[in-house]
C-alpha cells in the first residue's frame, strides 16, 4: 500500500450521561472552592492549575481523563472516590460502617452520629465552649464578653495558628497556601486541647469545610453556631473594613450566600445556635449564655 490509511478518530464522544456528569462536577468543584472562600484565581495559584482550565473544570467541560477514569470505575464496580483515594486500604469494619450509615436517612445520620460522638466525647468537653460561623456573626466579641462572665481565657484560634506557623495568617496563605492553613490549624487546636481545660474560643469561619478537624472540634467542645443574615455578616464585615474572602470580586454576596448555604449543614451539628441577626450585643450575649446553660 503506497498511501498511509487515516488513523480512525480516538477522541471520544460525549454522551448525555457524560456532558451531565461533567456538568455536576464543576458545579461542585466551584461550590467546593467558594466554601473554602477561595477565589479562582487562588486556586489556580496554589494548585498550579491554569485559570483557563478552572473555568473549563467549573463550566462543565472537564479534561475527557476524566471520564475514562469514570469509566475504569464503572467497570470495576466501585464508587470514583475508591479508584483515586491512595494510600493503606481502609479497615474493612470503616467500610461495612460506610456502606451502614450510606443507607440511613438524613434524620437517622443525624442520631446515629450524635449517639457516637456522645460515646467518644472528650471529658470536661462542656468546660471548652467553642464558637462556629462565618466572619462577621459577632464571634470575637460575645467569645470575649461571654469568657469574661465565666471568668476563662478567651482564645482566637486565629492567633494559636500564627503562634504555629511563627508568621501571620496572610504570609502562611501567600507562601505555602491554604493547605498549609489547614494542617496548621488541625495542630493549634490538637494543641490546645491537650493543654487547656477551660476557655471560649472564637475559630475560623471555615474550619467547618475540613471535616477531621471539625470533628474534633464537635467532640472535644461544646459548639455554637453564631448565625446571621448574609446580608448582616456582609456590613459587619464591610464595617470593619474588610471584604475577605471576597476581595475585589463583584459577586461577593452571591458568593457569600453560597459559602453560607455550603457551610449551614456543618454548622447545623453544633450543639447550640444562637442567631444575631436584629440583635444587639447585649441581647446577643444572653441569648448565648441561655444555651449555653441548657
């Protein structure tokens, strides 16, 4: 044969199933992203990931590797997630509890995780009173009115990361990103566990996105989650003359009101709420120290 036969083409098409699995994907990598309050741009930096493939992965038009890999899983009979996870197989018991709790309902995953967390609970845990939600609920200031009335130290986890690191919050998330946060933060509070037994602590807005550590937190302390309108949480926060983690984008409300729904689930496990919106500080503090006294 004097003429080459054209290869036949290997770039597969995309069925309906595929363009909607894509779809999904990005909506929840975007949704993902917002409620760690990262903007794109930040993501692209930390993850060494182009913004032009960000916008792609989050528009529905993820790398086809994808999907192959999907398809691998299918084949196999296994959930993604198994195929990508590395490392040490799981005990077999985590998986069988996996697959348990997988068919219970919402309600029903709600008591059976209440029930254990009250068989593992750390001792003295309602003597740490730890203080959840987004910026601009009014933690900081009913944690240190609220230490003051039961006569404990008041602790911004903020500050114990810094302690930490041994740089400022901004240097940590400029130098080494929010990888680096996280794992400072899981080891500032481990720490401080282990060596205090009585205090309110106010901790980060996002500590409820990394859900190890923020069962910790369920388990160790006794939680409150300081609520508010998005609305109110934007001009408190505007007020201090702050936009993170929004910066400079446009759509910080509509991207503050997704953190919020992102994050509500989280929240919603603490042990307490107490909703300042339309409150003053006042009101605010005796609200907090109503449930605290249940």
């Amino acid at each position: 044969m004097t003429t080459a036969q054209a290869e036949p083409d290997q770039t597969p098409r995309l069925e309906a199933d595929d363009s909607e699995y894509l779809r999904a994907l990005g909506e929840h990598v975007r949704d993902l992203r917002v409620r760690r309050g990262m903007t794109r741009a930040i993501l692209a930096r930390d993850s060494g990931v182009s913004l032009r493939y960000l916008a792609q992965l989050e528009g529905g038009a993820g790398n086809i590797s994808i999907l192959r890999l999907r398809q691998v899983a299918q084949a196999m009979a296994m959930p993604l997630e198994e195929i990508v996870r590395v490392g040490p197989e799981q005990p077999a018991e985590l998986t069988l509890l996996g697959q348990f709790l997988a068919r219970l309902s919402a309600a029903q995953l709600v008591e059976a995780g209440n029930l254990l967390r009250g068989a593992f609970e750390k001792i003295g845990r309602r003597q740490r009173i730890a203080l959840v939600g987004l910026r601009g609920a009014g933690k900081t200031s009913l944690g240190r009115m609220l230490a003051a009335q039961l006569q404990v130290p008041f602790i911004e986890l903020d500050k114990r990361i810094e302690q930490t690191a041994g740089m400022p919050l901004a240097e940590v998330f400029a130098l080494y990103g929010q990888s680096a946060y996280r794992r400072y933060e899981r080891r500032a509070l481990e720490e401080l566990l282990e060596t205090q037994d009585r205090f309110v602590l106010s901790t980060g807005g996002s500590i409820s996105t990394e859900p190890a550590t923020f069962d910790e937190l369920l388990t160790a302390c006794f939680t409150v989650w300081i609520k508010a309108s998005p609305a109110e949480h934007m001009a408190r926060v505007v007020a201090q003359g702050d936009r993170r983690p929004m910066g400079d984008n446009h759509e910080a409300m509509q991207d503050l009101e997704r953190i919020l729904v992102g994050r509500e689930p989280m929240y919603r496990k603490a042990d307490a709420t107490v909703n300042t919106s339309g409150l003053d500080v006042g009101q605010s503090l005796a609200e907090l120290l109503k449930q605290i006294a249940v």
